[in-house]
C-alpha cells in the first residue's frame, strides 16, 4: 500500500549511527517502474566509488563495481521495486556478491511477489497506523509544536478528521498540513465533510484530493506543473522556482516582493503541507512521494507530458508542458509530433540515465524554433555546437538553459530574446564570447555563467538592471575600467566570481565596482591570473574591493600584492563561515584571520612568501579573549617556505573548537605545533620533512595520519589516544603500543614490518582493516599477533608474498573478507 511509510521506516534504519558504524559502505538507489539495470548499477557504484563516476560501458561498470565492493560490508537500500524480472535482478545482484559476509540489502515495494523474486530472507509488512499513532502525527502538522490546547474546539472535528485517513501516515501529515492555517472550526468541519471523501479512485487517497481541493488557485498551478518531473526525480528548489517564473506563475496583485521571493514562499507553503519533501540521497535536493507525483499527474492532465520510455508520443493538442528521459541518441523522429502541438510551452530533458544524449541536430536547428511559444527551452548536456539563427523566433522564451553544451557562441539572434529572465551558461568549455549586443537582453535576471575561454564580458552589462544571479564578471584586458559597471548592479546576490583582475587598471575603477553596497552577496571570489607578477598598485585595487560585511564566504586566489588589505580579517565581518587564501606568492604575512569570531573553515595554500605563521595571524582587537573561537576546518597546503608556526603571545590555547587539521606539501616548517586542541577529531600531517615537534594535547582524535615525514620523524607522546580509530603512518617504529579501539592501520615503507607491528599489537583487541605499502617482510605476517578480529587487509608493492597467502589460507582469521588478486604485485583480502 502506498503512503503506509515505508521509505520513511527505511530512511530511520539507514540514517541510524549504529547502523553506520556496522558498515564499510552505504548506497541508496531509487529503483523506478522502469528497471533500468544501467542506471541502478551505476548508482551504487557512484556511492561506493565516487572516483568512478566517468564509466560508462555497461561490462566494465560491473566489473569496477565488484572491485569497489570486494571484502566490505555493504548495506544497500532499493527503494520503490515493481519489476519482477528475475533476470534483472540476478544480473544486477552478481557484482553485489563480492561484499563480505553480514552485508545486507533492503528493498521496499508495494508488490509482495517482488520480495519472492529477490529471495527476501525477511518480509516486514507495514499495516496502517492505529488511531492514537495517526492523531499524533496529524496534531504535530496541524497544531503548533503539537499542542491542542490553544484550540480544544478543533480537537473533536481533527480525530474524526484523523478516522478517514485510513491508518495512512501520508494522508495524516498532508492533511495536518492542509488545517495548520485554518482557525475557524467551520473551515475544519468542511473539510470533514467534503464529498471528496467519497470519491472512488484507487491511485488517489482522498486525503490527497481534499490537500489538493484547499490549496490557493496560485499554489495549484504550481504544483501540477510538477507533474513534469517523474516519479523520485530529485529537483532543485532554486530551479524550479525559475521555472515557475518562467511559466508566469509568480504573478501576485499588489504584492512589493520579487517574484523569486514570492516563489520561496509557494515553495515553502508546498513543502510545509508535504507536497514535497526532502531527498534521502541530497540534503540541497527534493522530491515528490509516489502517490503526490500520481496526484500532480491526475490535476494536470493533458497539459503536461512525460515521455519516459525513449520512443516517440502522440501528443495531445493540449499539451503545455513537455519533459523527457534522455537517451543516448534521440533522434529527429521522436519528437515530429510537436508540428501538431502549437502551444508547447516547456522543453525539458532530464538526465536520469546517466548516459551522453546525442539530440538531433535537426531537433535544435529545424523543430524548436517553430515552437514559437516556448517559455522554457533546456538543451543541457546536449552536444550541440551552436544555436540556430532563427532562435529568434521564440519572442516568449524567459529560461533557456545551454549548460554542458559544446556550443562555441551565442548568436546575435540571442540578444532579440527580450523577455529572457534566465539564462544559463555554466561548464560551457567551448564558448568563448558572449553577443556585443548582450545588454539588450534588459528583463534578464539570472546570468549562469561559467566558461573558462570567455576573455571578457561584454559592453554595458550594467544596463540589466534586474539582474541578481552574476556566477562570474571577467575583467578584459582592454577594459579594465569595466569593472565599474557592476557598480550598477545592486541587486547582485548569492555567488560572485570576479576573475582577470590583473587587467583592473586603477584603484578607482575598482572603488566604482561599489562592491561594498551589495549586501545580498553571500560569496565573493576575487581572481587574479596564475603567473600574474608583482602587482605594483595590488593593495591599492584589492583594498577598494572590500565587500559588505554580510558576506558569508570568501576566496582570494593568485592576488599578485605584497600586503593584504586591512579589511580583510577585520571583526567587522561577522558573518564570514568561509575563507580561502591561495596562490598569494608574494605576500611575506597573513592577515589577522584570528579576529573573525563566526569563521569555521579556513583554507591557505601556496603562499610561498610566508616564512612564519605567528601573532599577526591571530590579531590583536579580538572582541573574545581567544582567537579563532569558531574555526572547526583548518588546511595549510603548499606552503614551500614556512618555517615556523608560533602560538598566539606564546600563551597557547587557540583554536578551542578545531575538530579538523590538515599540514600538506610545508617541506620546511619545524619547531612546535599548536599544544593544546581539545575539540580535535581529525590530523593529518603529509610531507613535512623536517617537522620534529610532539604532537599536540589531543584527547577526541578518532583519524591521525602522519605520511612523508619520515627524514627526521615526529616525536609521539606517551599519552593515550582513547578515541582513535583510524591510523596511518610512514614509520610505525614510533609507536610503542596501539590504542585498543584501533579499527584501521595503514603503515608505508617500513623494513621488516612484522617486527614493528609484534611489538605494538599486543593489546589491540578491534583491528579490522590493515594496509601495508612499500613494505619488507622477513618472517610470516601471522607471527606478529594480528588480532582475529582483521576483515580486510591490502598489501602493495611488498616483498616476499608467498609468506602471506599461505598464513592467512589457514582459517586463523574468520572474518577475513575475500581474497582477491590484481594484476599489480599486491593481495587483496
């Protein structure tokens, strides 16, 4: 039965932290009505080894799947299944038996001879929810914090409500929803009495009707639109509210609010009554529930069109709205209906197959610019090389989406679309300039662009007065002075991404960038080319691009000054969480980043002027009595010439709440380390090789990693690391013991590593995983006491293997996953 919870049981059991710590490995896929072997292999395989996402052919995706899986426990979640295809799912379980022994699969499905099929060890069948269970749920919607109290006349009439939900948690929820902000009992007793209860359709629940039935007529056009979108596709609530814009949805009387605040609102006011809800797989994603989606297509009708299954339709007349499933060559053929459809509105290919879609050129060039109505044109991902002069036709196109296209340019035909309001450029690779006559295009308000070739934006930008999304301004190299026209820009919000700045010619024009005014910034990058020299006015433009103090994420890359500016590190800048400082060779200092009290990631890298980290890092007008009282992440990499990290007035005791630390490529710092990060949880120190420093007071560390230091080596404490779980190291000789509740080890060029390990693995009780790379044996691995407890263990370019296959063939190891031998000299187990 659909609606009765069972994704919502299943997201509780896969999201549990016990759960999480029985598995090396978790993947949750969406199956579909259409069992798409394809698309479900490749997404586990996605979770399981993100580096693989690039394969494509279907032989190879089984085998790297196997390898990713080899020897670890898996809990693997299909959601949703109907096929019951056998064979489909015995060639999809056939990489997923490479798993260790206690791996698990759960599946949830409507159609019991599913669970036969796939040979469930277990059935659970979900009933309805008792009375009690479904008016809790309902009363936590439909009253604040689930109190009655301050409206007892509404209790009586919602239980009775709650009787004709049918035991559904769905029905409830949506309902309680739906009443949250209906205070009349009268309003209440309507809806207890509607004769949409009585209406039979066995796909629709009534509760799910009636939801429907009371939303606001602006709300309903909304959500059929919706119906576009198939069932678990995960969307973009940012996206969907420019299409909603597009379609002219956002329309209210007398409102003052933009129209993508007033599409915030409808989105919310949805959400909130449970027409949508969050993705499991991507906490910035959403979807629609199985039985909302079915809803969204009843109210729709025959105005919006999904063709799914990669062959041609007949297409109603009436048909508005268009999506379609990509497929890897979709040809002219499949879409010659559309000369019979003179209204289209919507063109929207979605990716679900993860496959490369070869659209017709004849698709792009012949057909769509006849569909003079379109307000909503997406070609994203196609491989199209241009765009036909005679785009010019589509007068009322507001979106047009080009993103991960090859097309090289615009033409000028693009500057005629004078209602665009969304235009979207983004890993366009190829496209190497924008129209001349680009401020034309005066209704436009979202500008998505991110092309590495484009040399510069083009003339007057600053005459689009409505824009608000600006991804990137490139500054020309024979228009510097440009950069003042963002200065009419004002409404510029979220990220901004400045590049070329080398080509700013004074420090006026930056001044009449007037970034300091654009309040609805949140993130700032400042860019400078790579090899740009010794800037010799730098701090006099970087200083006039000092941004408003709402800002909430900043990144400084290549700037070629010798000093940084006084606004940056400035306490003043309360809402900065982020910061980013790279590349900036030629400053000999950093900045007091200390003083920033709300900052929690900190990035610096290949500042090769900067030979000592000390007070000036820290600052001296900290409003708290310590510096750096929120930072969480703190990275230093590539930092060629650091030689010397010092505390703050050499008191000690920064960094109170770091719970991440991370020294990369500082093949010179030596001396001490902060002495005291009582909140750590993870450091890694890599290719420091004169660092010879104790390693700090760190009482939570659960991850250490210590690789490439080995010239002189890092001097470990006697103190206990209670909590550490994961250690990996390049000379395991330091260690005199390991902590009990060590579960990974990995050691890398150490002789006669046996030796080593025998000393220090008397007391480990929980080691589960091992690696040894670049190591010497001398005698059998056995010998040296690893505990029974080992699931997994590597070997990489060691000596001497015949030692290991014969010991660990022996059964001295029970819960040794498999063995599995590549064609490099290395074992798997």
């Amino acid at each position: 039965m659909g609606g009765v919870g069972k994704t919502t049981l299943t997201q509780l059991v896969y999201n549990d932290r016990k759960v999480n710590e029985h598995f090396d490995l978790k993947a949750w896929v969406c199956v579909l009505e259409d069992f798409d072997l394809f698309r479900i292999t490749k997404a586990i395989l996605e979770q399981a080894n993100p580096l693989a996402r690039d394969v494509t052919d279907p032989n190879l995706l089984q085998v790297r799947l196997k390898e990713s899986l080899t020897g670890k426990k898996i809990l693997l979640v299909l959601d949703d299944v109907w096929n019951e295809n056998y064979n489909n799912w015995d060639r999809l379980q056939t990489p997923l038996r490479a798993g260790a022994k206690g791996s698990k699969i759960i599946v949830t499905t409507r159609n019991e001879n599913v669970a036969s099929i796939m040979g469930a060890s277990c059935t659970h069948h979900l009933g309805q929810l008792s009375l009690e269970d479904c008016w809790f749920i309902f009363s936590k919607h439909a009253f604040q914090n689930g109190d009655t109290g301050a409206r007892p006349n509404l209790e009586a009439i919602g239980k009775e409500i709650v009787k004709k939900c049918q035991g559904l948690p769905l029905a409830a929820k949506t309902l309680g929803g739906l009443l949250c902000s209906k205070l009349e009992a009268e309003e209440w007793d309507n809806i207890l009495k509607s004769d949409l209860w009585d209406l039979s359709n066995d796909e629709i629940l009534p509760a799910l009707r009636l939801s429907y039935y009371y939303l606001p007529s602006y709300l309903k056009r909304c959500f059929a639109y919706c119906s576009i979108f198939p069932k678990d596709y995960e969307f973009e609530k940012e996206r969907l509210i420019l299409l909603w814009m597009a379609e002219g949805f956002l329309q209210q009387p007398k409102s003052k609010k933009t129209m993508e605040e007033l599409g915030d609102e409808y989105f919310n006011e949805l959400l909130s009554r449970s027409f949508f809800q969050k993705s499991n797989n991507n906490g910035s994603y959403f979807v629609m529930h199985d039985l909302i989606n079915d809803l969204a297509r009843l109210v729709s009708g025959d105005f919006c069109i999904r063709m799914e299954d990669g062959k041609a339709h007949d297409i109603s007349e009436k048909a508005r709205h268009l999506s379609y499933y990509k497929s890897e060559y979709d040809p002219f053929e499949r879409f010659e209906t559309f000369n019979e459809v003179k209204c289209l509105r919507t063109f929207l290919p979605l990716q679900l197959q993860c496959l490369p879609s070869y659209l017709s050129n004849r698709v792009s060039h012949n057909l769509l610019p006849t569909v003079r109505l379109l307000r909503v044109l997406s070609l994203q991902n196609c491989p199209i090389t241009d765009l036909p002069d005679s785009i010019d036709n589509l007068k009322h196109l507001r979106y047009l989406d080009l993103s991960r296209t090859l097309i090289r340019q615009l033409p000028e035909s693009v500057c005629t679309l004078y209602n665009l309001q969304t235009l979207i450029l983004s890993w366009c690779r190829f496209l190497i300039e924008l129209p001349t006559s680009f401020s034309k295009l005066i209704n436009l308000r979202h500008l998505d662009l991110n092309a590495s070739k484009v040399k510069e934006m083009p003339y007057h930008i600053g005459q689009l007065k409505d824009l608000q999304t600006l991804t990137t301004f490139i500054v020309g190299k024979k228009s510097g002075s440009r950069i003042r026209e963002l200065r009419e820009l004002p409404l510029i919000r979220g990220r901004l991404c400045i590049s070329k700045l080398q080509n700013v010619v004074s420090a006026r024009d930056a001044l009449k960038a007037n970034l300091k005014d654009k309040k609805y910034l949140d993130e700032l990058v400042l860019v400078w080319s790579y090899g740009t020299e010794v800037l010799q006015n730098g701090i006099d433009i970087i200083s006039k691009l000092q941004p408003h103090t709402n800002l909430k994420r900043l990144t400084i890359d290549y700037y070629g000054g010798e000093m940084f500016p006084e606004w940056l590190g400035d306490p003043s800048f309360l809402n900065i969480v982020s910061l980013n400082i790279w590349n900036c060779k030629h400053c000999s200092s950093l900045p007091p980043l200390g003083q920033l009290t709300f900052l929690k990631h900190l990035s610096i890298g290949g500042m090769d002027g900067v030979h000592r980290v000390g007070t000036e890092f820290y600052g001296t007008h900290c409003s708290s009595s310590k510096p750096f009282t929120s930072l969480e992440i703190l990275t230093f990499d590539g930092m060629l010439e650091w030689k010397e990290w010092l505390p703050s007035g050499g008191q000690g005791g920064e960094f109170p709440h770091l719970q991440e630390l991370y020294i990369w490529k500082c093949p010179k710092l030596h001396g001490q380390l902060p002495n005291h990060l009582p909140s750590l949880t993870k450091l890694e120190i890599d290719g420091c090789q004169q660092l010879v420093a104790s390693l700090p007071i760190v009482p939570a560390i659960h991850e250490l990693k210590i690789r490439n230091c080995a010239e002189v080596g890092l001097r470990i404490p006697a103190s206990s690391f209670a909590h550490l779980e994961s250690l990996e190291v390049s000379d395991i000789s330091q260690w005199t013991e390991l902590p009990r509740g060590l579960q990974r080890l990995s050691v890398e060029r150490c002789d006669s590593v046996e030796s080593h390990l025998e000393g220090v693995m008397e007391k480990n009780i929980c080691l589960q995983d091992l690696v040894l790379r670049e190591c010497s044996f001398s005698r059998s691995l056995c010998s040296c006491g690893l505990p029974a407890t080992l699931k997994s263990l590597g070997i990489y370019n060691s000596n001497k293997l015949e030692f290991l296959l014969a010991d660990f063939l022996k059964g001295q190891y029970p819960f040794l996953g498999h063995l599995h031998r590549g064609p490099s000299p290395h074992l798997i187990y």
